[in-house]
C-alpha cells in the first residue's frame, strides 16, 4: 500500500479537511513514492491558527532566548542523527544526486547552529539623541505568525535558511513546502517536535500552490510571507500582499553570468562553469547560465567545457558515480526541451547534447547541453531555463562583458574568473548582483548574507541581517527630566 502522509499542525499528524491527496514519483524511475495531503484554505486555517496560539502561548513567550538556542541547537543534531534517511528521501524526491545531499546534510545543522548562536544576540541599541535628557533605545520584537513557502530544488536547505532565523527570532510558523518535495519537510517538522519546540510552534500544510499556497498568502493572521521560488509567483504573492502592508522576503530566479577572462586558469574556470551550470542538473536559481569566454581563451574554454560535459556520467542519482541525475518532473523535462529547440530556432549551435540521453530508467533525463552562436539579446540567453543549458559566448574587452552581463532582468549571483586582482575588484564592484564568485562557483554559508537585486528579489536570507527580516525594530523614547513640559507646539528631539 502507497505510504500516505498528513499535514503537520500544532505538534500532530493532520488529515485533510476535504480528504483529498495527491501523489509523489521518483524522477528517476518514475515509481510512485508517496500520496501527501492536498491542503486546502481549511487546512492553512488551522495551522495558522495553532501558529497563532502558540505564539501568544505562556511557553513560547516565556521560553529565554538562550532556550530557543538550545532547542535550535538540539533540531541540528537530530538532523544530524537522521541525515542519511533525509538524504535518501530527497533524492528520491526531486532526483538530485544522494552525494550531493550528504554534502548537504553535513551542512545543514550548520543553519540551526549558526542561528542558534544568534537567537539570545537578538538586539538593539542605544541611540544618542540632541537632548540630554532623553534616552533612546531599540529593540526587535518576533513578527508572530510567518509563512514560509520553498520549491523543490533545494528544499530542506531552503526552508531552513528561512525556518532557522524566524525561531532564533521568537517567531512561529506555517511552512507550506513544494508539491514536488513535500516529504522532507514533513521529517523536519517531526523533527522539530523531537527537539522539544512546542507544538504548533512549525507547522506544514502540502498541498498545490494555487490553493494551499495561495490560501496562505491570503491568511489575514500571517505577520509576513517570506518564499523562495520563480519569479513570476514572487510577483503574484507581492501584489496578493501588497494591501495589507506584511512584509515579504522573495528569493526569486536568475540568469547568472559565468565571466572567464583570457588571463584566468582556463582548466579551472572550465570547471567552474561546469559546476556552475551542470551540478544539480541546472536546477539552481544560482545557475551560471550565461558563460562569457574572452576571445583568447573562447575555443580552449569551449572546447574544455563541451569534453567535461560528455564525459559526465548520467544515469541513478543513488549511485555514487553519477554525476548528473534526472530533471524534478515532466514538466521540466518538457521546458528544457523547449528552451533548447527555441535556442536553435533563434540562430545559436548545439556544440554538445541538446536531447535525451540514453539511460537504463525511464525517468526524466536530459544531456548536458551547451549552445554557441547566441546573443545576449536572445530569449534562450535572457529567460531562465531551470535545467543544465549553458550558452556561451565571446566577448573582447572587460566594459563590453561588463554591460552584457548585467544586460539582464536579473541580478542574483555571477562568477568571474581572472588572475588579475585589480581585474576582479573592479568586476566584483560593478557587476549587478548579490552575490559575486571569484575564481570560484556555486558557494553558500548561513554566515553569509545573499540578496537578489533586480527581479531575483526583494529582502536578505542567511547572515545576521536575515534573522533581522523576522523582528520588528521599535523605538523606546524616555524623557529623564521631571520638570515642565516644553512648548507643545514644536516638535522635540
Ligand atoms: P514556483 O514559483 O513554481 O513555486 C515555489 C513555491 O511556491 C511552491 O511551494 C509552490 O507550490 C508555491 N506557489 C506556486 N504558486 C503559488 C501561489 N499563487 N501562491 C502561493 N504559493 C505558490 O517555483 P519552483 O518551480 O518551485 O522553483 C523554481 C524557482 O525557484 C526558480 O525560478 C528558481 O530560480 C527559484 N529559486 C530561487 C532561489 C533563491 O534563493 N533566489 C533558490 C532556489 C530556487
């Protein structure tokens, strides 16, 4: 019998309100793994309601921020304990490479570690002021009830990078996780009630983003929304939440460009690029997905590339050779097609894949691909593809690479690769995006803050100032002086 699995609310295993499920497959095999529960706006009700309770709870309240440490701390270790089952879980859910998970999962605790540490340095400060006589202070407060919408590529590292911060900062949560990876999420709210955080604390609903999704976009009771996903939805859930003044973190697509220049270790920047675009078979929204190639190194860097890309090993992410594992779902499968072929149609040059490959399971594989004879201006080389295409092109001198990559609607991330030090100042200064690589691809910490620019988002995630996204700063004005109040009618300072 299929496994079936419920919402998580206030700390319990939730049937569905209408009793609907949907299912989960293997991209690889294309087995069914699992049905999960359709949540509908009944479903988001409750959880944040219990959300809601437990937030103006006496236990949650009155829990020290030292304690909330403790409990965070106490979350990473049980992943710790349970990561090989949540390595295997998600790679079965959305196809990516089982060794990439365990590197993952080794880093994971790091999250509830790092914002652990944070959650009793939770501050603010005092501020001096013109008048003697008055003290000014700040401090943050908890939001209350946050909700946390991911999508599949990264699920358990995304959702922490969001969960982390909001309970380091008091908060409470609803987590409404991708359609496609509900599973994990699921095992790290068991999770969290195992490390004692009380119930209803963090909550799950699964479920369709049009319903579950977007009934929680729509909960009155929610202090802010903070997602990660395409564009596109970031946009809808922007103007969904624009009327009510919360706050939204959005952690949006990219398009990022991969720069070589001809002064740079060309057999390391090969490397670079393809770790850029091919690891996790280009379902990253930091994909290096433009790689320019200064016209002296162009052929020795294509040419290096296109040999890398044959030679990986496709096939059963569970297989500790494969280096590239199956798109997350058919429809992915189909968008990548579809970008190559359009590709083609608008003038560029399949120099390597562009197709199916052949592999002994019937899942949702696709080649590593590279295109040349693109232009910048073209769709293939401006719309996110979400899969392992890379279009490379030439380019002469550092201001004309400099206009081509920041020529784009997105401003995520980009590496530049170059042994000259002024060189790579002068790009990391002028480059138009949140996250500069280099001689290097496809890095991330909690420690380190990163924030989209242009459409790739709005708000911080990881870092300090992340945890600052959950809190409210409020401002303390205390008037030492006893005496006479001063004219009412001028305004005091
Ligand atoms: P998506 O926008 O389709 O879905 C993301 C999540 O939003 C899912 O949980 C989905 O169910 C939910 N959703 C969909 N419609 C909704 C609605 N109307 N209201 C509320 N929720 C809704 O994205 P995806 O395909 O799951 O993920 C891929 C995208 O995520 C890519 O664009 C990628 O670049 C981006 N991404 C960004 C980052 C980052 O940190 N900037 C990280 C990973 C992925």
């Amino acid at each position: 019998m299929t496994l079936r699995l419920d919402h998580f609310i206030g700390g319990e295993h939730s049937a569905p309100a209408d009793g609907g499920y949907l299912t989960s497959t293997n991209p690889a095999t294309l087995e069914t793994l699992y049905e999960f529960a359709r949540g509908t706006a009944a479903d988001v009700d409750r959880a944040v309601d219990a959300a809601a309770q437990a937030f103006s709870s006496r236990i949650w309240r009155r829990m020290t921020p030292t304690q909330r440490g403790h409990l965070l701390r106490r979350f990473g270790d049980l992943i710790t304990e349970n990561a090989d089952e949540l390595a295997r879980l998600e790679s079965q859910d959305n196809g990516k490479l089982l060794r990439e998970m365990v590197g993952q999962l080794a880093g994971l605790p790091e999250y509830l570690y790092y914002f652990g540490g944070l959650a009793d340095k939770v501050q603010g400060s005092q501020i001096p002021t013109n008048s003697p006589e008055v003290i000014n202070f700040t401090q943050r407060e908890a939001l209350g009830v946050v909700g946390l919408i991911t999508p599949w590529n990264s699920p358990m590292t995304l959702t922490l990078s969001k969960l982390a911060p909001a309970l380091a900062a008091g908060n409470t949560a609803v987590i409404k996780p991708s359609e496609y990876t509900s599973r994990t999420i699921l095992r790290l709210a068991e999770l969290a009630d195992e490390a004692g955080f009380p119930a209803g604390v963090v909550n799950v609903v699964t479920g369709l983003g049009a319903e579950a999704g977007q009934a929680l976009v729509d909960n009155p009771k929610l202090a802010k929304i903070s997602f990660t996903g395409s564009t596109r939805t970031g946009a809808a859930i922007a103007s969904a939440t624009a009327g009510r003044f919360i706050g939204s973190t959005l952690e949006l697509g990219g398009k990022s460009p991969n720069i070589v220049f001809d002064d740079a270790d060309v057999s390391n920047a090969a490397m670079g690029v393809i770790a850029g675009i091919f690891a996790a078979a280009g379902q990253t929204c930091i994909a290096g997905s433009r790689v320019f190639a200064q016209r002296g190194i162009y052929d020795e860097l294509l040419e290096k590339v296109t040999a890398r890309a044959a030679s990986i090993v496709i096939g059963d992410p569970m297989a500790p050779e494969t280096e590239l594992g199956p798109l997350a779902f058919e429809a992915q499968l189909g968008k990548v097609k579809e970008y190559v072929d359009l590709g083609v149609s608008e003038g560029g040059r399949i120099a390597y894949g562009g197709d199916r490959p052949d592999v002994d399971l019937p899942g949702y594989f696709f080649q590593p691909t590279v295109l040349t004879d693109t232009t910048n201006d073209m769709r293939v080389v401006q719309e996110e593809i979400f899969g392992p295409v890379a279009a490379v092109m030439p380019f002469d001198t550092e201001e004309e690479v400099l206009e081509l990559a920041n020529d784009t609607d997105y401003g995520l991330a980009a590496g530049v690769w170059t042994q000259n030090l002024a060189r790579s100042m002068r790009m990391s200064q002028q480059l138009e995006a949140g996250t500069i690589w280099i001689n290097m691809y496809r890095a991330m910490s909690p420690m380190s803050p990163r924030q989209g620019f242009k459409n790739s988002g709005v708000g911080i995630e990881h870092g300090i100032e992340s945890m600052h996204e959950y809190t409210r700063l409020k401002s303390i004005w205390i008037n030492t002086d006893e005496g006479p109040v001063a004219d009412p009618f001028v305004l005091g300072r």
